[in-house]
C-alpha cells in the first residue's frame, strides 16, 4: 500500500515536470509592449507625410525616422534553445515509476504481490497439474510442500488429504495435515493427528512446535513446556522464539489470573507474545481494541479462522482491561 502510495507520487512528479514546459510562458522575453503602437504610428504618418509640406513635412520625416530606429532595435524574440537532457531525465524517471508501478503494484495474481511470487504461482500450478495428472504420493508431496512453503495453505491441505488417501501412514502427511487443522482452528482433531506424528517421527521439530502450541492453548502448561523442549532438541530453527514461550509458560505457571496471563495462555499462540499478530492480525494499536463489546464477542464467538475461545466473567474482563492498555 505504501510502495504504492510512493510510486503513485513519484509517477506524477515525473509527469509533471515533463510536461511543465508546455504550460510555462509561451513567449520567455516578449515584445517591447510599445512596438505595435509605434508600427500603427509609422504607418499614419507615412500617409500623413504624402499630404504635409515644408516645416511641418520635416518634423514629421523626422519623427518617422526616429519610429524606424526605435522599431530597428527590437528584434523577434530568439526561441528558447531546446535542451534535451532535462526532457529526457524527467522521462527517464517516468519510464522507470511506470515499469515500478507495473511490476508492483498493477496486474496480478490473486494472492500476489511481487513479480516472484507470480513465478512461484506458476511453479506451483505446474507442481499440482503433474500430481494430479499421475496421482504419484511423491508427486503429490511435492505440491503439498511447495505449497505449504508458500503458505498456500488450502492447496497445501488438498495435496496432503490426497497423499493420505493413498497413504494412511505416511507421517509427513499427518503432520502437516495436524498442523493445517490447528490453523484452520480445528484443535482437537490437530491434537491426534500431531500425537501420532510426533510419536512416528520424533525428529520432526515443527510438529513439536504445534503440538506444544496446542498444549499451551488448551492450558496444559506443563505439557507445553515439554513439546517445545523436544522442538528445541530436534534442532528446530525457530530457536530464539520457542525459547521465548517457554519461558513465556514458566512464568505463566507461577502467575495468577490477571489480563496478561489469559492473553498469553488463550491469544499469544495466534496473536503473538506481544501481540505483534502471527496466525491471527496484529492486535497491538488494533483500533479493533477501543471497541471491547466487539472484541468480546469476536473471542466468545469467534470469527472467520478464528475459534470461539471460552473464557469465564473474570478472565474476559482482565483481558479486555489488558488489550484496552496494549
Ligand atoms: C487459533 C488461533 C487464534 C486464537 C487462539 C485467537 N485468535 Fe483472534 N484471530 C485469529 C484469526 C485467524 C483472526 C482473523 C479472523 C478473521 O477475521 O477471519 C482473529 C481475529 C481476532 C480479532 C479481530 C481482529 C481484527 O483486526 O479484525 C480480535 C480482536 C481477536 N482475534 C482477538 C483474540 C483474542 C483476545 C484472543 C484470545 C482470547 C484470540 N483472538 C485468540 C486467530 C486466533
């Protein structure tokens, strides 16, 4: 939106001075204002001189010759030297926003936002065409990966439910299957699918990760605190972050029940620990947050991809004073 706000600027300043000349004064040094006067002057006593005599012709010669020397000193202004330079810059600039504004911001793909990433949608249809085509587990796990690396989740969920028809036991497939349930808010069914993933392949650290969050969510501190330990010991890459929520659950499972702490065991999995958003939108400066009936009833409720999240009079009420101080 900003990129766009700046090219869209940039674009009209470049217009603008490409076109400034066109409107800036069309004669830059004009006429002496007096020439047409003294040309209409001249011209009455050429006639008058034909009819006068004596003294009075003299004068009047006279005069005509000093009209034709002040008329010999004006001379038609020279036009303006054309400079290309400046044209050509102003052009430049324009040619470069426009190829900027094309590339980033005009035609895309739904979804998209770069000319990379319509390189990766195409990669991607290609990736589904051949799974689909050959029906091959292996096919079909590499459009699930690709498309869960690009967070195309409901392809990713399509490829991976596919693979699991042919494949009941192929553990990436259930864990990432798990995973994309979590996401889509369905915990309980994410909890078995990540338990029995977790079980086959312990060395996978997102589904610790997931499965941890999913403890953390349902309250059960403890067991948490352990999936993201095993995430941690299986080399997970979210090192620093992990490391954050466990403490974050330590600190939680010696806390009592104030706004914070029910914002860090029922929101921050989604929202983030500083409520910087993740899953769900960013809530910190939310202006979502100054309307608490409404947040009251997005939580209570749910909305969207976010699930109800029951919570009782008190907690609710701690929260909202917690959020309305974000
Ligand atoms: C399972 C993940 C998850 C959890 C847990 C969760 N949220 Fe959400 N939340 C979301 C998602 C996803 C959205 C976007 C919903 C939509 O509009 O489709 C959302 C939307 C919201 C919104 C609306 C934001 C906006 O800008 O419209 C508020 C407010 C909110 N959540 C507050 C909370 C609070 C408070 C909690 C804890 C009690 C919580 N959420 C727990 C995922 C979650």
């Amino acid at each position: 939106m900003m990129a766009t706000l700046i090219f869209l600027a940039l674009f009209l300043l470049g217009l603008f001075l490409t076109l400034r000349p066109l409107w800036g004064p069309k004669e830059p040094f004009p006429e002496p204002p007096r020439r047409e006067e003294l040309l209409k002057e001249l011209e009455v006593l050429r006639e008058e001189v034909k009819n006068l005599e004596g003294e009075e012709k003299k004068l009047a010669l006279a005069r005509v010759v000093e009209l034709e020397r002040a008329l010999e000193g004006w001379r038609p202004p020279e036009p303006r030297p054309f400079n290309p330079l400046p044209v050509a810059l102003a052009l430049g600039v324009v040619v470069l926003l426009g190829v900027g504004l094309w590339r980033y911001t005009l035609p895309r793909l739904p979804g998209e936002t770069t000319v990379t990433q319509r390189a990766e949608a195409r990669e991607l249809k290609a990736l589904q065409d051949k799974a689909k085509r050959t029906g091959a587990v292996e096919d079909l796990l590499a459009w699930g990966r690709r498309a869960y690396e690009l967070q195309a989740f409901d392809q990713a969920a399509e490829a991976y439910l596919e693979v699991l028809k042919k494949d009941p036991r192929n553990v990436e497939a259930v864990r990432r299957v798990g995973i994309l349930l979590f996401m889509s808010g369905r915990t309980e069914e994410a909890e078995t699918f990540l338990q029995v993933a977790q079980h086959a392949d312990p060395k996978a650290a997102e589904g610790w990760l997931f499965l941890g969050n999913i403890y953390f969510q349902k309250g059960q501190a403890q067991e948490a605190i352990a999936a993201w330990e095993r995430y941690l010991e299986a080399g997970g890459e979210a090192r620093e972050r992990v490391e954050g929520l466990i403490a974050m659950a330590k600190a939680q499972a010696q806390g009592g029940r104030d706004g914070q702490t029910v914002y860090q065991a029922r929101c921050a999995v989604c929202h983030g620990a500083e409520a910087q958003g993740g899953i769900g939108p960013k809530l910190k400066g939310n202006p979502i947050l100054k309307a608490p009936e409404a947040v009251k009833e997005i939580v209570l409720r749910g909305r969207g991809q976010m699930p109800a999240v029951p919570l009782g009079e008190e907690e609710l009420k701690a929260l909202l004073d917690y959020l309305s101080r974000l």
